[in-house]
C-alpha cells in the first residue's frame, strides 16, 4: 500500500473532521498508526473506518432542558394547590349539609312529628285538669291527636302569649285541629259551663248538702235524704262492709267542677267515684291484723281528723284509739258525742250521758260509722297507726298540737297545765 496522503496540511488540522457532504469516516486513532505489527514502523496499517454516529439532536448537553423521560406509561402530575383547596372544600361542605341535614330531621322530630296516629276530624272529648301546666295540658292535646306535637304547641301558645290562660274544663274537639285554634278554645274556656264546688276535710253530709245548694242549687234537704238514706243505690264495692243506711266519711273531700244543672244523684256518685281512687292502694294489712274493717277504719280516720288539727299527732291519736279498743277500755271522745248532738260545740256532763251509739263515752268500741268526711292524711293514720302505749291525749300548744300520756295520772298533770294555757 503506497502512502499517498497529503503532506501540505496544517499542523493542527484534524483528521478526525469529515466533509460535511459526505458521510463521516472516523480517523484512526494516533495509537492504532503508531502500533506495532508485521509492518514496519513506517508503514500506516489501513483499518476499515468506523461507522460515524449520528449526532444526538435536541439533547440535555446541547439544548440545556431536562433529560428525556423514560419510554412507558406517562406519571400523573401532582395536583397543584389550587386544585387540592377545592377538594378540601367539598369535603367541608359534604360534611356541613350532613349536619344541616340532621339538625333539619332532628327540629322536624321535636317539632313536627304527629305524636298520635289519629285519623283527622274525629270528635274527642278532653277534659284538662284545674292546676294542670302547659306541659301536661300539650302533651294530653299531642296524646289524643287533637294537636300534632306537644312541642310545637308549647312555642305556639307562648308566642300567642297564652301561657297560663289556658282555663280547665272539659271540651269536645277534632283531631288534627290547628295549633292557633286549640289555644283559642283554651283560653276562651269551655263552652260547658262548670261550677268549682270546694269541700273541706272534716265536713259531713249536713255541710256537703249547705255548699251544693249555694253552689249548684241542689236543695239541701233532697241532697241530705239521698246521703242519709240511699247508700244501698250507690253500686260500690266499698260500700259492701257499711251497716249504716248512710254515706257519711264516703263522700270525699276535694275540689270539683260540676256541670251546670247537674243532679244530686250524679253528684255524690262523683263523690263516691272518687273515695274509691284516692283509697285504691289504701294498705289495710295492719287494720286487717286487728280485725278491723275498711268500713272500721274509715270510721277511725274520721274521729282521727275531727280530734287532731296537726298531721304529725294522727298517727299517735291512731294509736290512742287502737289502744283502747285492744284492752276494751271505752274511747270517751267528745267529738262522737257533738255528732250524736247534731255537732254542738261545747259539751256538758249530761251531753256526755246521752244515750247515742255515737257516743264513746257509754258505748265500748267504735261508733256505727264515719261521724264526717277524711282527708287521705287521717285515713293513712288510721290504716297504718304509730306504734306506742298512749292511751291518753290533750291539746296543750296554740299551734294545735296535743301531747300524749300512757297513764291517767300523767293525764292529769297534762290536764293542768292545758288550765294554766296552752303553750
């Protein structure tokens, strides 16, 4: 192989560059033309050229952006504020239209909710009690389905200003009646006319019979011949066990509201209706002990009632008086002698001799019945009487209240200082 390469070259001129038309052919390197080999040292070894590369286009190094990215699937690009605040945002409010949501379903509950499933338009008769609150009286409304809800009938009458007005009675209204017109007919009162009749506790069927005639126009003397003589009319069960004719003690002492116009019969058997639910869980376990009636009972509460003013001694003078009847010793009470007397107030010896079967100071035991009518307080003490020895009793304080002895002597000195004046 000859060496035919130019010798007129620049000294730095590089082998290494190629035409630019033509394709690039990559010199030798310097090592290569200087090795050793078969040929001498100035013989040029001729290699095939090597394939030039082509140049990397758009390049890291060369355009200065970043590098490219990997073949395959393309990674999502993070989300940038703006789009995590918005995310944010419907969470929040998500959760604020669910507690909207419950607090609506939570007012609908309290104020909204029918309490009663009642049809509509039924006639129901209510009867709302005297001393009744506005509570007691929505929540009777809310039970009968005259109203829809008890709550929503309370903030009505108050906005109405109609708190306390509501007057007591008995009405006749329809289910599903609007708030404002069940307030109304409350307030206007019942288109019954009732009249309040109050009886006081220790009154008898002479009393009962005075009020019912001032009040409801019943004559007295019709009103007293039904209590004295009829009680065998009057279908009760603790009526069974009365030996008397009379209704005395049983016509229980409270206040009432009557119908205008209304009869006597009617009225003592609301009377009657109401002795037996006030004495219905009345316990008679002890009094049955001592082979005592109901009807004995009755008749002790209503000696207890007339003999003391103070609640706290009933149960003593109750203990007085099962004392006496354990050992057979007379009662000798003065009260059963004024009733024998047609209730006179002071007693002298010879009313104390007065043949009655009422009075306790000739006959032993218990008078044939109620000498008037009893409170609950004196017929629980006479039910359920303390357990002591008294046998003697004697009002010594001005505030009514009596001190008890278990002997006559220690009466006595009681006796003499009652002289001297009460305490």
């Amino acid at each position: 192989m000859s060496d035919d390469r130019p010798t007129d070259l620049p000294e730095d001129a590089s082998p290494a560059l190629a035409p630019e038309s033509g394709p690039e052919v990559a010199a030798a390197p310097e090592a290569d033309l200087q090795s050793g080999s078969e040929h001498g040292p100035d013989e040029a070894v001729a290699r095939p050229p090597r394939r030039a590369r082509r140049p990397r286009t758009g390049s890291a190094r060369d355009a200065g952006s970043a590098p490219p990215q990997r073949a395959g699937r393309a990674r999502a690009p993070l989300p940038s504020s703006a789009t995590a605040v918005r995310r944010r945002l419907r969470v929040a409010f998500s959760l604020l239209a669910l507690v909207i949501l419950a607090g609506a379903l939570g007012v609908w509950s309290t104020l909204y909710r029918a309490n009663a499933n009642v049809p509509a338009g039924r006639a129901v008769t209510i009867t709302i009690a005297r001393g009744a609150s506005g509570d007691q009286v929505a929540t009777q409304l809310a039970k009968a389905g005259v109203v829809a809800n008890p709550t929503m009938f309370r903030l009505r009458a108050t906005m109405l200003g109609a708190n306390g007005k509501l007057k007591p009675g008995t009405y006749t209204m329809a289910t599903g009646s609007s708030y404002e017109g069940v307030i109304a007919a409350l307030v206007r009162g019942p288109l019954i006319e009732y009249i309040t009749v109050t009886i006081p506790e220790g009154w008898g069927v002479d009393k009962t019979a005075a009020r019912m005639q001032e009040k409801l126009g019943i004559p007295a003397a019709e009103f007293i011949k039904l209590a004295t003589t009829g009680a065998k009319q009057f279908d009760f069960a603790f009526l069974a066990d009365d030996p008397t004719p009379t209704l005395e003690g049983y016509l229980f002492p409270k206040t009432y509201d009557f119908k205008k116009g209304v009869k006597a019969t009617d009225v003592i058997r609301i009377m009657l209706t109401q002795y037996g639910t006030e004495t219905a869980t009345l316990d008679y376990s002890y009094s049955k002990s001592k082979e005592l009636t109901p009807h004995d009972v009755l008749t002790i509460a209503s000696i207890i009632e007339r003999e003391a003013q103070v609640d706290k001694d009933r149960p003593k003078v109750a203990s007085v008086i099962y004392n006496r009847l354990a050992i057979g010793m007379r009662l000798q009470l003065d009260s059963t002698v004024q009733y024998a007397l047609n209730g006179k107030a002071k007693l002298t010896l010879n009313d104390l001799k007065t043949d009655s079967p009422y009075n306790t100071y000739v006959y032993k035991g218990l008078p044939p019945g109620p000498i008037c009518s009893p409170g609950m307080s004196a017929i629980k003490a006479a039910a359920q009487p303390a357990k002591t020895n008294y046998l003697y009793y004697i009002l010594t304080h001005k505030d009514g209240s009596q001190s008890f002895a278990t002997n006559y002597a220690d009466f006595l000195r009681l006796k003499a200082q009652f002289k001297k004046g009460l305490q």
